[in-house]
C-alpha cells in the first residue's frame, strides 16, 4: 500500500545546531507540503512543492528550507535551530485536484532546547 | 486575510449527535473540508463539500454549508467513543496559492470529547 513516512518521530536538538526531518511518499504525488502544529495556531504551511524542483514558502517559512530532487521526497532543513521551532511538523502529499485528499504522515515531535 | 474560526472542545454522550462549527472568510473557495486527528497520528480527510452544495452525507456524518454566512458544520449521529479526536475545519486559500488542496487554511480544531 502507498503511503508517507516521516523520520525520526521524536528528535531532540540543541539551539543553533542544524537539523533536517525527512519525508517519503510512495503515492507517485506531484504536491508535497510541510505543515507544524502547534497549540493555539492549528496547522501552518511552512514549504510547499507541486513538483521536481519547485520548491514555494508558506506562511511561516523563515528558518526554513526544502529540497526536491525526485517525486518521493522533500526534506526539511532547519538551518540554525531556535526554540520557537519546538513544534510538531507533519508532511503531506496530494495529487492534482481540488477533491484529492492530502494524506498526512504521522508526525515528527522535534523539540529544541 | 483568510481566518477559519471554529470552537476549541465539544463534549457529548456515547449515542448523541455532535456538531462541530466552523467559519470561513475566503469566499472565493471551491472545497471546504473536515479532517480528523487522533492521538500522535497525522490528519485524515473525513469529508468535503464543493462550494455549489447546501448538505452532503456520508453515513453518519453530514455536511452543512451556508455560503451567505460563509458558515460550515459537520454532524456526527450516533457518536461513539471512537469518534474522540480533533477535528478541524479548512478551506482552500486561493487567494494566495491558488489551485492545489495541499494549500489550506485550518482552523485550529475542535477536540470531540466522547463519554461513556
């Protein structure tokens, strides 16, 4: 069955170091987005891609980037960790169309201290 | 800017109907969605509704829109204690991304208490 994988579930990082979470999906879908979830915000769009190399910021995107090489996979890099990026991130996918699903992973709980 | 508004918890009996509300501000959007989240999982699309209905229904859930007062609601008959979750209310933010569904505006989420 297809589906979307993010490593690690749980990452522990220090202020300023560089982290990267990973996302892997194996629907064959063009759009791939990264939201973080935090208490009182609800879901946020960080990065988003509609393809192989296009890579378009979000509503919060400073201290963020991403990457797309191939259709399975956009990383998400924090280049110097704070402790205003302690959240919980989630990466999704769709397929074309206002009526295709985003499917979700599970989660990645980073806290940063 | 575009704002989905929607009350923060919702408790009712084993058996009860629920109803989740929600606002939206974009009228421009074509879908509008309820996801749901359990406990350390990702969200999973319950149900939409394409912006030309009044009402959707899918087995126990039904789906209410009311475009002039840009007002969305999900009823859940017969709620059960699986039911407890998060839901959360989203609409597609044209105005700033256009096409894709991936570019939602959430509200921040009702929590479904369910007791026994």
């Amino acid at each position: 069955d297809a589906e979307i994988t993010q490593s690690p579930r749980h990452k522990i990082t220090e202020t300023g170091r560089q982290v990267t979470l990973a996302c892997h999906q194996t629907w064959n879908h063009n759009n791939m987005f990264w939201y973080r979830q935090d208490l009182g915000h609800g879901l946020r769009l960080i990065h988003y891609s509609y393809g192989v190399q296009d890579t378009n910021k979000g509503e919060v995107s400073d201290g963020y980037s991403v990457s797309r090489s191939n259709t399975e996979d956009l990383p998400l890099t924090l280049e110097s960790a704070a402790s205003s990026q302690t959240s919980v991130y989630f990466c999704a996918s769709s397929d074309l169309g206002g009526n295709s699903p985003l499917h979700f992973g599970n989660g990645t709980r980073l806290t940063v201290t | 800017g575009e704002d989905v508004e929607q009350s923060l918890f919702l408790s009712v009996r084993e058996g009860d109907s629920s109803v989740i509300n929600c606002t939206y501000t974009d009228s421009s959007s074509t879908y509008l969605y309820w996801y749901k989240q359990e406990p350390g999982a990702g969200l999973q699309l319950l149900t939409y509704i394409f912006s030309n209905m009044d009402m959707k229904q899918d087995q126990r859930l039904t789906v209410l829109l009311n475009k002039k007062d840009k007002h969305l609601s999900l009823r859940i008959a017969d709620t059960q204690t699986g039911d407890s979750a998060i839901y959360f209310c989203a609409e597609n933010n044209w105005e700033n991304y256009g096409g894709s569904q991936g570019n939602l505006i959430f509200g921040k989420g009702t929590k479904l208490s369910v007791k026994p």
